[in-house]
C-alpha cells in the first residue's frame, strides 16, 4: 500500500512541472503556475488571441449585403425593433419579410449610434461578439466535462477553444457584418445551454436559460436546432427521465412555440415562402429521389470543409456530387457517424458522443437551406460558425486523449499547435478578401467561375472602377449562349450590359441590352422606362424623358432617382413656362424621392429651389439646411449658396 502511494505521490509530482525548480524560488515558480492554470486567466487569453487574429478585420469596409444592412441601420430602420409592440404589425397583410431577426437588427441600430455607420465599428462589433463566445464556449465546455463524468477538461477545452477563435471557417461570420445572426444565436445559445445544466441544481435558472434560449431564436433560426442539444445532453447526461424536466420542457416548448405564433403574425412564414411564385421559378420542387440526394451530400460537404477549412470560398452556388460515389460516401459517413455516436454513448464516452450530436445537429439548418434555397446560397461558410463549436470540441479532446493515451502528452499539444498555427496563418489572410467588394467579387468570380451572381457582381464592380470594357465583356459572357443561367440572370447581365454602354455613351447599343433584359424578365419593366428616361434626357429629349420616368414611377414607385430626376424635369419646364402647376409638380416628386430616401442631398437642392421660385423661402431655408449634412463636398456648395442668396 504504502509503495503504491508513494508511485502515485511521484507521479503527481512529475505532473506539476519540474522536478527540481531553482532554489529558492519555489514559492515564485508556484504562484507563476498559478496564474497560468486558472480558469480566468485562461479565459482572458482566448478572448486576446480570438480578438489578434481577427482584428485585422476593422480595417475593411461594406461587402455585399452590408452595404444595405448598414444602410438600413443609418436610416433608422432597425430603431423600432428595440421596442416590443413594434416587432408584429397587426394585420396579416403587413407582413414585412422571411426573416424574423430583431436581436441582430437592434445590434446594428446600436451599432450606427454608437459609431455614426463607420464600417470600423460594425466589424469591431463582429469581433467582440466572437472573442466573447469563445470564452463562453471555453466555460460550456468545462461544465460539460464535469456534469458528463470526464474530469475537469482544462486541458482539452483550452485547446478546444484555441482552435475554435481561430479556426478559417468563421472568417466570412466574423468579417461579414450580414453574418452576424450566427454569432449572435451561437452566444446565446451558449448561454441558454449553461444556465439550463445548472437548472438541475437550482430549477429557478431554466427561466434565464429559456430567455437566452428566445434571443438566440430571435437572432437567427438555425436556433431551431438547439432544443435537440439541450434533450441530448439529458440523454448523454443519463438525466433524460428525471421529473423534473418535464417543468423544464414545458417552459422551453412554450418560449419555441410563442416564437413561431410571433414570427408567423409579423413575417412570412416558411410555407409562404415555399409557396411563392418566385421559388418555384427559379429552383422548383425537388423530388423525392434528389431531396434524399441532396440531403446526404450536404452532409458530406460540409464534413469535408471541417476536415479541410483551408480553401476557403465566400460564394459556393453549387457543390459537386451526385454520383453514385458521393452517394456511397455519404451513406457510410452517416453510418460511421451513427454507429460513433451509439457506441460512445454505451461506453459512457460522453463527450464524443455529444460533439457528434451537436455537429449534426446544428448543420440541420444549413441541409435544410440546401433542400429549400431561401437565399442566394445553398452553401455557405457562414452556416458552420454553431456546427464547428461541437467540431472543435471533438477535435481538442480526441487530441489530448490521444497524447495520454500514447503517453506522450506532447504529442496532442503539439498536433494542436500545428493545427492553430496553420489555422491562423489561413483566417489572417481570408480576411484580406473581404477588403472591399472589389476585391471580394473578384476572388468569387474566380472561385466560383461558373456561378451568374460572382459574374455579375465583378461586372459591375470593374464599371464602378472606370473598367467599362472589361465589365461588358464579363456581362457579354454571361449572355453567351455557352454560360448556364436562369432568365433573371440573363436580365440582369443585359441590364449590366445597357448600363455599361450608357457609360460609354454609346446609346443605342444601351438601349438594345435594355429591350433585352426585358424580354428576359417582364418584372423588369419598371427599371426599364426609368433607363430609357434615362437615355432620352440625355439625348435632351425631354418629352419623351418624361413619358418614361413617369412610366417608372407608377410601375416601382420605391426608386428614388426616378421620382429625383422626373422632378428635375418638372422644374426644368417649370422654369422655361413659368408654370407653378409645374412647380407643385417638381415639389410633388421630389418630395416622395426624399421619403425613399431622407438623405438625398441633391433632391433637397432641387426642393428649394422650388421653394425659391415659388417665393416660400423659409421652405426653402429648411431644405438648403438639411442638405448642408451631405457628405458631397457640391451639395453643401450649393446649399450654402441658397442659405446666403436667402
């Protein structure tokens, strides 16, 4: 007995660091390993290294949606949100959209007050919000280790987490501000999980965990999955038939059946959304046979980018698969991950059994939005942020298990360390490509070379950058017969196309890609009449200019610049009859171009002016005054010119 002590008194010893510390600083030397074992301080180095990696992106400006969320935010649209009977509107026929996500809408009117739309703020906002849910993934993951019989866990939820604030995937959730929905559902959601396992030593913290539980729904629906982690944790846990969970399920089922009565009342459903016509146009239903196939490559794709998150692409219209042999992969790599899981869960080997099931889990929302393309994407790297914390907890403890189980603890640290290394190397350079939608269509077109949006958006992108001809010959090759594409698609590359031709002046060809896009797409009508105003006004031909944005306006009532530029006509002729009808006119237009959009300086130039030949001066004071906020160094010109001439 005594000689068994004294080997395990040793070991102990061996464990704690060297043997032979220099003398005299014992005390020093244990008080320095203190400070590196405790759990705070290691939480606070998570946040350090998640917030280095990724700080770099601060420096990069709107891309792709940003543009129109960040927009949205400075327009005060997200304002209301912050006020509860300003979430549902109370007619059915108010139904504002298919996303239901007010938490992520109020973080981005937070963030335009506090940072005025500096795309800094919004992207620091991204870090912070990532650095912070890897430290609460840090203290899940030590709960988990205790509460499923698998010791403390420092070690593999410190390197658990060291590769989850790095790892390349989350690069498009964290420098994209539109991906923010994933940060914000994975935080909460984090938060709901911890609360709800210390709900079995006090039942009063369901009720914090139920309302985590209601904001991660409210932030984005990949929360769907997540009452499926909080029951497998009660099977995993052997916790799954204690009465008390009837309570517990009770105030979950109800928070998850309240959010779906609100969001059906104030947004179109899933359903709706399926049933549209729109859908159907562009994807179709899917059969039986081809939605069992997707849903097994799906799966498998996504396993493939945890495996190998080094290619990063940020546009993925289209995977490959399909065959017989994505098929077989597929099949056996659901069957080894059921048959890890089973077997896990019967030798007690909680933690594996658990990564698996929130990584399957969790990558639910995505197969579904694979099944029923909502959004632009099928694919996205952003759909990975929740899955890849149970990938990282699976990876960080299979490597220190081995390393034990070898014998050589510094086996595991050091694979981990390769692991991070090359995981930062990755993310600090994906982030590049998020620089600005120049850079970042043109790796998507190249990435993607087959996809019409990547084509499309580049076309553009090199015709905001004076590149006109390289921008008609992409807008050229997606109207060739050769390049695949859907109806809308080719719309809107002739409609690139006509834009590009207009910048050249060469009119009549623009005027042929415009006749074009229509016949492409009918719904294209309203952009049409307000490019051919367009082209006749700068032929000078006003009447028929006229005849056209008028068109425009009755048809997409919603364009700014159409009911601008028909108020500029008015004015124009106006002036030239010494009409006031045609004055009223000129003020009518304008004015509904400024209640699309209240920061369009020019219309408010145009306004008083109006104001000014009608002699209502103090009106035109007003307008002059609001436009001296315009960031156009020619609009405050003017505006000034008007305030000193009144």
């Amino acid at each position: 007995m005594s000689g068994k002590k004294g080997k395990k008194a040793k070991k102990d010893i061996s464990d704690t660091g060297p043997e032979h510390p220099p003398s005299g600083t014992l005390g020093e030397y244990g008080r320095i390993k203190t400070i590196f074992t405790h759990r705070a301080f290691a939480a606070l180095l998570l946040f350090i290294i998640s917030f280095a990696v990724f700080i770099p992106s601060i420096h990069n400006g709107l891309v792709w949606d940003d543009n129109s969320y960040v927009e949205k935010a400075a327009n005060n649209h997200y304002s209301s949100w912050t006020k509860f009977n300003k979430f549902i509107p109370k007619e059915k026929k108010g139904k504002r959209g298919k996303y239901f996500r007010p938490v992520y809408g109020a973080s981005l009117d937070i963030d335009n007050k506090i940072w005025n739309g500096s795309p800094r703020g919004f992207h620091l906002t991204n870090v912070v919000l990532h650095s912070v849910t890897t430290v609460l993934l840090y203290f899940l993951i030590l709960l988990l280790f205790r509460e499923l019989g698998r010791g403390r866990g420092d070690k593999e939820a410190f390197l658990s987490c060291m590769l989850f604030a790095v790892y390349p995937l989350h690069v498009e959730s964290v420098s994209f501000i539109a991906a923010r929905g994933d940060i914000l559902a994975a935080l909460f959601f984090l938060l709901c999980l911890i609360f709800y396992i210390y709900s079995y030593r006090n039942i009063l913290f369901i009720v914090l965990a139920g309302f985590f539980l209601y904001l991660s729904f409210l932030s984005k629906e990949v929360a769907f999955s997540f009452p499926i982690l909080v029951v497998g944790f009660d099977l995993i846990s052997r916790k799954l038939f204690k009465r008390v969970n009837i309570f517990k399920y009770l105030i979950l089922g109800s928070i998850l059946a309240f959010y779906i009565y609100m969001r059906s009342r104030g947004f179109v459903s899933f359903a709706d959304l399926l049933g549209k016509g729109d859908f159907q146009i562009i994807h179709g239903p899917a059969g039986l046979w081809e939605s069992v196939n997707i849903f097994l490559n799906t799966y498998l794709f996504y396993v493939k980018k945890f495996l190998y998150p080094y290619d990063l692409n940020h546009f993925i219209g289209t995977i490959t698969g399909g065959g017989a042999i994505h098929l077989i992969l597929s099949l056996l790599l659901i069957g080894a991950a059921s048959l890890a899981f089973v077997v896990s869960f019967r030798k007690k080997e909680n933690i594996t059994a658990f990564s698996i099931l929130w990584v399957f889990a969790t990558l639910g929302p995505a197969v579904m939005i694979a099944l029923y393309p909502l959004a632009i994407t099928r694919y996205a790297e952003r759909f990975t942020y929740v899955p890849s914390a149970g990938y990282c907890l699976l990876l960080g403890y299979l490597l220190i298990q081995a390393g034990i189980r070898s014998r050589l603890k510094w086996v595991g640290w050091a694979a981990g360390g390769v692991l991070f290394a090359s995981f930062v190397f990755v993310t600090v350079r994906g982030q590049e490509v998020w620089k600005d939608n120049f850079i970042f269509w043109e790796h998507a077109a190249r990435k993607s070379p087959g996809q019409m949006a990547p084509l499309l958006n580049y076309g553009d992108q090199l015709r905001n950058a004076g590149r006109t001809d390289e921008a008609i010959r992409q807008f050229q090759k997606a109207l060739s017969p050769e390049f695949s594409g859907d109806n809308r698609g080719k719309s809107l590359a002739a409609h690139g196309l006509g834009v590009s031709y207009i910048d050249k002046g060469d009119y009549n060809k623009a005027e042929k890609s415009f006749k074009a896009a229509l016949n492409y797409n009918p719904e294209y009508e309203g952009d049409f009449n307000y490019y051919m105003g367009y082209i006749f006004l700068a032929k000078n031909d006003l009447s028929n200019s006229r005849r056209y944005f008028e068109q425009s306006t009755q048809l997409n009532p919603g364009n700014p610049n159409a009911h601008y530029l028909l108020g500029g006509i008015y004015f124009y002729q106006a002036g030239r009859e010494n009409s006031a009808d045609k004055y009223r006119l000129a003020e009518k237009s304008l004015q509904k171009a400024l209640r699309i959009r209240p920061g369009f300086s020019k219309a408010r130039i145009y306004l008083a002016k109006v104001y000014l030949a009608l002699g209502e001066k103090d009106k035109a004071r007003e307008q002059a005054l609001e436009a001296l906020n315009s960031k156009d160094a020619n609009d405050v010109k003017e505006a000034r010119a008007i305030l000193s001439g009144n």
